[in-house]
C-alpha cells in the first residue's frame, strides 16, 4: 500500500482477442509486443503504471516483466471488460488508497503517444473533478480519466459494460479531448495499418 495522491494509469491488457484471433497484447510492432509498447509509453509520465491481465496472462505479464509497473491478474476475464476493469479499480483502491483519479487506457491502442497522456494529467491537475475521454471518429472512449469519487461505480462494473456507462451517468462532468491518432487494434487489418504508419512515422 502506498500513499501516492496522483492518477494512477490503469492499463487493461486481459481481453481474448476473437475479434483479432489470437493474443492481440502480442502482436508484434517494430518487433516488440503491442502491450509493452503501450506500458513504456505509459511510463513515460512518471506515474505509477497498473496493468490488468487475464488471457493469455502468462505471456502478457513475461512481456511486462522487467518494466517498473505492477500486475493484476483478473481471473473472471471471460465474463467481459466489465470484470477486468472493476477487477482493476479494486486493486487501484487497495495499493493506492489516496490515488486521486485512475487514467484507464487500453493495450490495444499502440499510437497512443506520452505527450497527450500528459495533456490529460495536466488538465486534471487543473479540474480534478472532471471526467476526461478521448475522442475518436465521433466517439467517447479511452484513454479516459476518472477521479476518485467515480471509483465505486466503476468497481461495480461487470460483464460486458465498460467505462463508458459511467461517462454517460456523469456527461455533465465530462470534457472531451479529441484525437485522430488512438485507433483500437481490433482485427489483423487494424494491425496492418498501424503498421504501415509506424514504418511511415520512422
């Protein structure tokens, strides 16, 4: 247990992956695994990291192993990212009782970039009681930042219900930020155009 009073970075890396077919948290970019992409960027804002695993967990945390973030295994993964995340905010709750807001971002997303993480922290040092999603093509979703009087209902969460009920429940509170580079792994395409704008970005 710590003391820590800053966001803490929920990092949900536990899905199947049937969409994709397999274990997209291992997808291979520039040759290294999509999930610790995302955790190095992640770490890049010098808050604490929390991932949650689940599918394919062994491998996933082998990935993260020697990167400074703690691990939560979810073992209810199958029954949705509901369970992941509530699964991941108990635990939140429990090592960073003080922890004021929790930034929940998604392994599958490996354009994310530690500058716009920043934008996030930096607003919510400004306003901490807004909630913060990004926006992308038109919709609401992760990375997306919800301080602490928030943590219970999204420890409530279960099955297939994600985040996003509790950003329509409190849409007076919620700014948006949006982005044209947060695009979501879901298919082995998605994995190919990520691909060629990475090769393009050098």
């Amino acid at each position: 247990m710590t003391d820590h009073t800053s966001p803490v970075i929920l990092l949900l890396a536990a899905g199947e992956g049937s969409r994709f077919g397999g274990a997209k948290q291992l997808a291979l970019i520039t040759g290294e695994a999509m999930v610790r992409r995302v955790a190095r960027t992640l770490l890049e804002v010098d808050v604490p990291v929390l991932a949650v695993t689940g599918a394919y967990a062994e491998d996933v945390e082998a990935a993260l192993d020697d990167l400074p973030l703690s691990v939560v295994r979810c073992e209810e993964w199958q029954l949705g990212m509901g369970h992941s995340l509530a699964a991941g905010v108990r635990e939140l709750m429990r090592v960073f009782p003080a922890a004021s807001a929790a930034l929940i971002c998604l392994a599958d997303q490996p354009l994310l970039d530690a500058a716009f993480v920043h934008d996030l922290l930096q607003r919510h040092a400004q306003a901490p009681d807004r909630l913060l999603a990004t926006v992308y093509r038109g919709v609401q979703g992760p990375p997306a930042l919800f301080p602490r009087d928030c943590f219970a209902a999204l420890a409530d969460l279960s099955g297939t219900h994600g985040a996003r009920s509790v950003l329509e429940q409190k849409s007076t509170r919620v700014e948006a930020f949006a982005s044209e580079g947060m695009a979501d792994i879901d298919t082995q395409e998605d994995l190919l155009h990520v691909m060629l704008r990475t090769h393009w970005r050098g």
